[in-house]
C-alpha cells in the first residue's frame, strides 16, 4: 500500500464520501474512487450496502368492459339503409 492510499485511510472517517475525501487532500475525486475501490477490494473499508431495489410500479387497473351493442338496434338500422337502396 503506498503513501497515497494510507493518507486516505487516515482520513477515511466512514461518514465522507469518496468525493469529499478527494476534496480534504486536495486530489482527482476520480483516483480517490479508484483507490476506495481497490482498498474496499482489500478488505480495508467497508462500503455502504446496497439499497433495497426499487418494487415495480403497480399494475394499471383494467380497462371496463364495453357494453354489448344493442343487437336489435344494429338490424333496424341495417335494414332501413338496405330499404332505401
């Protein structure tokens, strides 16, 4: 483990984030997460767990069921269009 990683360490507090830890030693916050990273591989720092995955939204509700057409009414209305041809 180099000078690097061990200054990290020693400001590690378990509350800051990689992001403010890069910016109190004044470094990249990209090689800051990279070291995280690799010191949390080494089993040196704990890392947060992972959240509860999201649920699904619920389902939608079904649409209402369509009325049946009038059936006598649709025969009326054919029949009087086929009186008129």
């Amino acid at each position: 483990m180099g000078a690097r990683q061990r200054a990290l360490l020693a400001a590690a507090d378990g509350e800051r984030t990689p992001a403010e830890l890069a910016r109190l030693l004044g470094r990249p916050a990209f090689h800051t997460l990279l070291d995280v990273r690799r010191l949390a591989a080494a089993g040196l720092v704990a890392t947060p767990p992972e959240p509860d995955p999201v649920p699904p939204p619920p389902a939608p509700l079904p649409a209402p069921p369509v009325a049946d057409p009038d059936i006598a009414l649709l025969r009326r209305l054919r029949d009087a269009l086929e009186a008129h041809l």
